[in-house]
C-alpha cells in the first residue's frame, strides 16, 4: 500500500509514494557499512556495529561529516532483529530513501541509497561490495591504510629501540648507584618519550572522527601552553624560544585543542631542526583589521626547507627528519589549520631557516550545528538540443 503525498524536494516540488511496509529483508550480516558516494564525504566508508544504533549528523556523537546542510542530529540507524531501520530526526533538510522523503521509521537493506542534505550514502556489504562510484577511492583509502601501517610500524620500532637503549643505561645505573650514567640515560628515554607522545596524537588528528567544537577565545592562552610543553626539550638542547603575541588581539572562533596541536607540531619540528646551543625560535601573532584575520608565525634559524620541496613536506609521511620522523606533523597541521577555513604558508625565514605562517579568519559560524541548504543538484541534459544539432 503506498500513500501519495505533496513535497518539497532537493529537486523542487513533486510528489512521491510513501512505502507503509514496515519490515524489508533481513539483514543479519555484520559487515553492513556506510559508503559515502556523492557530497563533500564521498569516499569516506563508515562499518555499522551489530546492534548499536548510529546517528548521522554533525553534533560530536554522529557519525563525521563534513556536510553543512546535514543537521546536527539528521536521522537516526537503528538495528532491529537483524534488520536496519531509519528515522528523520526533524531535520531541516529532510531525509531521503532511494529518492522518496521518509517521515517514519523505515527497514532499509543493502543497495538502499539514503540522501541527507547535499550527501548520499549506500548501505553495502563490505564482504561483497566494496565497489560503486567510489570503489577507485575505497582502494587508494586501503592503500593510504597500509602505507600509514607501514611508516608507524618502522616509527614505533625505533622508538622502542631508544626506550630499551634509555631504559638499560638506567637500570644499569641503579645497579651501580651511578647518578652520572643515569643522567645519561635519562635523556635518552625522555627524547623517545616525548617522539611517542608526538606520533600517538598525530594519529589520532590525523584519523580523527569527529568535527572541530568552536569557541571564541583568545589564541594567547593557546599560543603560551604550546610553548611551554616544548620549552624542556628546548632547554636540553640550550634554544631559545621567544613568544611576541600582539595585546590587541580579539578572541576569534577556533577549536583550541585543535589549533594547539597544529601550534605544538610546528614547535617541535623547530626545536629538531635548529642547531643546539645556537638555535633561535619566534613564536609571534598578530591581527590584521583590515581582512579580519589572525596571522601566527613560527620561525626559525635552522637549514630551513628547499623551495622545490614546499608542498611535498606537507603530504602524509614525507618526513624531512629520516628516522626520527614519521612525516605526519606537517600534514596534521595543515588539515586542523583548514578545517578553520585557514591557510598555513610557508617560505624563508629572516635569520635563514623555516617561517610557517597560519592565516585563522576572524569570524565564522558560531554554532557548528547551523545547517545550510543542500547543494543545488545540476541541471538535467538538454536531449532536444542535442539531437536538433
């Protein structure tokens, strides 16, 4: 039994048949997975756990999004004796099954196609189709997920070297009650300390599951903290680091845990790369009322970075540190910095290292939960034109 009814759709008005079935096939397999194949996701595959519902939307517990006619809370997945149900939760753009708006609660199985805002996921098996439009992306996804296991897994091996190498050299100095060799040792384990702590949460940023929460705040208080965690590993390497932040400076809308560790990765790559005793970094930040921006810049004098090199530094796992480095930071950083519709640039510095300069704009939705409309779908082929050539 269908009931039609009157709508407005992403493709203006119309009406459609609202299927009353309550229950489609079953589907008992537990490898059901979201595949995003068209809007700003596309590419991006989300696995649904047997029996825990998942929300689509972009408020922190939703699966992530990146679709801002998406509401907040969109609509909701529900698993119900082996079949998968959806929901509306009043959103603002509606929720759509294989093209037909849904207002109840729906049984939807693998092919179904459901569309929430400007994006559309396919509900698949990934034992068995892992294909589609996006199935060329999926592959470099699982490619971009073996070269990532790769590069950690030869990361994490030296780290553990040097946390043995460190370790012995102290527990051989409690064996002798030597405090010289443990204050030889100690460094050791403290540089591998701070190397995996560096990888652990470029990692999690790098593969981060969740939006950034925006707040107007002042970036001094950022700015400090980061410079702080890294002043002990400037001090066993006798650097200096200098923070020159301008006192006019408004609050503007950022996510200061992650804008700190976009901050905290520059400083460290700093730290590495200038020489001991003799190294030299600027931490400065300023705003310019003329473009309503926030500028912060990290520089250094250090060998600084080729100019052929420049974009490569900022691809995944294309470290300029050879071993010590696992070629995540720079990356990380330009993502967090891009998620604030900012911009990171670097060049030269004055005193001949590396100068890295993040552009934050200095205003922006407040409410990460405002939801635009979706994007306007393209117009359909002209066949009459074609065919009257």
């Amino acid at each position: 039994m269908a009931v039609h009814t009157g709508f407005v759709g992403p493709f203006g008005h119309g009406s459609f048949a609202v299927d009353s079935r309550q229950t489609r096939t079953p589907y008992h397999s537990s490898m059901l997975m979201l595949q995003v194949i068209e809007g700003p996701d596309r590419g991006r595959v989300f696995p649904l756990p047997v029996d825990e519902p998942q929300l689509i939307g972009r408020s922190t517990e939703a699966l992530p999004s990146n679709d801002t006619s998406i509401s907040r809370r969109h609509a909701e997945l529900t698993p119900d004796e082996g079949t998968w149900h959806v929901r509306d939760l009043d959103s603002s753009n509606g929720t759509y099954l294989n093209d037909e708006r849904i207002s109840g609660r729906v049984s939807i199985s693998t092919g179904d196609e459901l569309r929430c805002g400007s994006s559309v996921y396919r509900f698949i098996d990934a034992s068995r189709d892992i294909g589609g439009p996006v199935g060329s992306l999926e592959q470099e996804r699982l490619a971009s997920v073996g070269q990532t296991v790769a590069s950690i897994s030869h990361a994490i091996k030296n780290i553990l070297q040097g946390l043995r190498g460190g370790a012995s050299a102290i527990e051989l100095a409690i064996d002798r009650g030597d405090l010289e060799l443990a204050r030889e040792g100690w460094p050791i384990l403290s540089r591998n300390l701070d190397r995996i702590y560096d990888l652990t949460f470029n990692m999690l940023a790098y593969a981060r599951t969740r939006g950034l929460e925006p707040e107007h705040q002042l970036l001094a208080p950022v700015l400090q903290d980061a410079a702080d965690l890294v002043r002990p590993l400037a001090r066993r390497r006798r650097i200096s680091i200098d923070l020159d932040i301008g006192a006019d400076m408004p609050p503007i809308p950022c996510d200061s845990n992650a804008l700190h560790q976009a901050i905290l990765n520059l400083l460290l790559n700093a730290v590495e790369a200038v020489p001991a005793k003799e190294g030299r970094i600027i931490l400065s930040a300023g705003w310019n009322p003329d473009d309503d921006e926030a500028w912060i810049v990290i520089e250094d004098n250090g060998p600084g970075i080729e100019p052929g090199r420049y974009e490569e530094v900022f691809r995944p796992f294309a470290s300029t540190k050879g071993q010590r480095g696992t070629g995540l930071g720079l990356p990380v950083t330009r993502q967090l910095v891009e998620d604030h519709r900012g911009r990171v640039e670097l060049e030269p510095s004055g005193p001949g290292g590396a100068k890295f300069t993040i552009i934050l704009p200095g205003s922006g939705p407040e409410d990460p939960g405002e939801t635009t409309g979706p994007r306007p779908a393209p117009p359909p082929p002209d066949y009459d034109a074609e065919f009257d050539r």
